[in-house]
C-alpha cells in the first residue's frame, strides 16, 4: 500500500507546484511590480528571438528600484553602466559592462604560515 501511496504523491507533487498561478509567484518576490512587468514583457516578446528579442525586454522592462536592492550604491553604478553601453552587443557589451561597471572591492589574504626548518 505504502508504495502505490508514495507513487501517486510523487505524480502528484510536481503537478500541484506547476498549476501556481503566476501571481503568487510574483507575490513572494523580492520586487512584486517588476516580477510583474518581467512576465508581461516576456510574453509580449515570446515570438522574437535574438537581439531583436533582448531589444524588446530592454524597452518593456521598467528599470530596477535600487532602493530596494542590498548596496544601492552599487546598484546605481551598475545602471550607469547599462546606460553608456546601450546599443552594444555580444563581447564589445561584456567588455564594456566590465570597464565600466563598479569593482568588488579585493579581501585582503592572510599571510600562508611559513614553515621553518
């Protein structure tokens, strides 16, 4: 018995957690509004594809509240960064965003113990 039980929850789980409307899913995010547009931008550019695509996430998607993030410093800079280099794509875009976003700041090592003779 306890096997056919363990074989129907195992049917079943997955269906259970898939038929979640897209709201509650939104409603345990961080920033509900923009998970919101996200799913909305997503579906309005679903029969794109390439940088025609990214070009239509980029206009649909309403920019990132860095007052919500965790350093918005950082998340301020890094849209800075996104702003100088629009327009670019594929490695000039990565290379870019690398010269052009805020660094990590380096943790210091501790010194390796040296071993004496």
């Amino acid at each position: 018995m306890k096997p056919r039980l363990m074989l129907i929850l195992a049917i079943l789980l997955p269906w259970a957690a898939t038929a979640r409307s897209a709201t509650e899913n939104c409603a345990n995010a961080r920033d509900p509004g923009r998970c919101e547009a996200q799913r909305a931008a997503l579906k309005a550019c679903a029969d794109k594809r390439g940088a025609e695509k990214r070009a239509c996430l980029d206009a649909a998607l309403p920019p990132v509240d860095c007052a919500k993030a965790a350093n918005p410093q950082r998340c301020e800079a890094t849209q800075k960064a996104r702003e100088v280099c629009k327009g670019k794509s594929g490695k000039a875009l990565k290379a870019c965003l690398r010269d052009e976003a805020p660094k990590k700041p380096r943790q210091k090592r501790k010194p390796a113990h040296q071993k004496q003779p």
